[in-house]
C-alpha cells in the first residue's frame, strides 16, 4: 500500500504527511517488484498517480490498483475524471476508497453504505466499467464495516491488516510503505516467511476487531 509520491503538497493533511515517501523509496519498491510477486496498491487519488506512478509502472512493467475517494475527484492535488480513464485504460484496476475519506467506524451502517454505493456508482459511470473492489479508508473497520460491505456484494475489501494473503481472499491485507523506509525496511516486510505461531498471532490480532469476518482473510 502506497499513497503520495515525492515532496509533501502542502494541501495535504497532517495526519496524510506520514504516507508520502520518496521517488527513491518509490523505486526501491519497483525494483522489488520486478523480482518478487508483488500487488501494488495506492490509496487517496494524489495526483501523483498519474504523473509520477502511471509512467513508472509502464516503464517498469508493472500494474497497480488505485482506490479512489470520489469526492477528491477534480480538487487540487488529487486526479481528475480524465486521469482515473487514463489509468484504466493503461489497464490499472480502479476501486472505491469512499466518498468523503472519513473513518467508516463512526458512521452508521446506512451512512458507510452510501459512501460506498454512491462512489462505486460514480467511478463506474466514470470509467464505463464495474468497479468490484473498496480500501477502507484510515483501514478503520471492525466486523459491523465489514458486514456493511459484505452485504453490498463488495468483490475484494482491502485493509490495513498486515500478513500475507491467500489468493481467494475477499479480505485482503496490504503492507504500508511510509516515509522513512529503508530498502531493508520494505525487503524484510516483503520476503519474511512468519511462523505458524507469528501467523495464528496475528489472525487473533484481526479478529479481535473483526470477529467472524476474519475467516474471509483466511
């Protein structure tokens, strides 16, 4: 999970500045990925997308997934209706990241399946195409979130959990790449093998908030 790449932009929240990294982090995580099987993701709809990450990954040979806040589409900073045909048509996978960015834990169901709905409805009608997949925004979620977004039909929901994904999972957890990162930082979180005691560990640690939803990141 990425989000911004380069200098922070200084419409960017204070709470968003950890996420930014560096084009050097950014190529440490490319080069990774040309030897490793990695699904590279990006939250937010910085503008940086289409600038910096769209060309990068052409040249590099790779695809990514960008969730998009739709309520960002078209302000400074964040990519536009013409940017999400662009990435699509590049054969990026677009999905929601919500409306308006906020933490779906304090809305109440029928609030968290607005924002989603009414996102997928735009992106879809944005990009001619289903949009299938959702990032939680903030990764604020526990079993009611899930089950709000499992009852919507949602065909991938990805998280902030870390660990490693099976590949049927409907509950994806995501690594995050943050500023500050060494190219040993990301390389161990990328090739470290837990143990089965590490791995049942933190399947508790996600159902402690997530319950019986958690099976579907098993």
């Amino acid at each position: 999970m990425l989000h911004g790449i380069g200098p922070t932009p200084k419409h960017t929240e204070e709470a968003e500045k950890p996420y930014w990294v560096s084009h050097e982090t950014f190529a440490d995580v490319l080069n990774l990925a040309r030897s490793h099987p990695l699904q590279l993701t990006f939250d937010d709809a910085n503008s940086t997308d289409v600038s910096v990450v769209l060309p990068a990954l052409q040249a590099a040979g790779q695809m990514a997934s960008f969730f998009i806040p739709t309520d960002r589409i078209g302000e400074t900073g964040y990519v536009d209706e013409k940017d999400i045909q662009a990435l699509h048509a590049a054969g990026m996978e677009i999905g929601s990241h919500g409306c308006a960015h906020v933490r779906w834990t304090e809305l109440n169901d029928a609030e968290i399946a607005y924002e989603v709905a009414r996102s997928i409805e735009r992106l879809s009608a944005i990009i001619n195409a289903p949009v299938r997949s959702v990032a939680i925004p903030f990764g604020s979620c526990d079993r009611r979130v899930l089950s709000v977004l499992r009852a919507l039909g949602v065909g991938k929901v990805y998280s902030s959990f870390r660990g490693q994904n099976d590949d049927e999972a409907w509950l994806v957890r995501r690594e995050c790449i943050m500023a500050g990162m060494s190219y040993e930082d990301i390389y161990s979180r990328i090739t470290y093998s837990p143990t089965f005691a590490e791995t049942a560990l933190n399947f508790l640690k996600i159902w402690r908030r997530a319950g019986n939803a958690a099976l579907w990141a098993a």
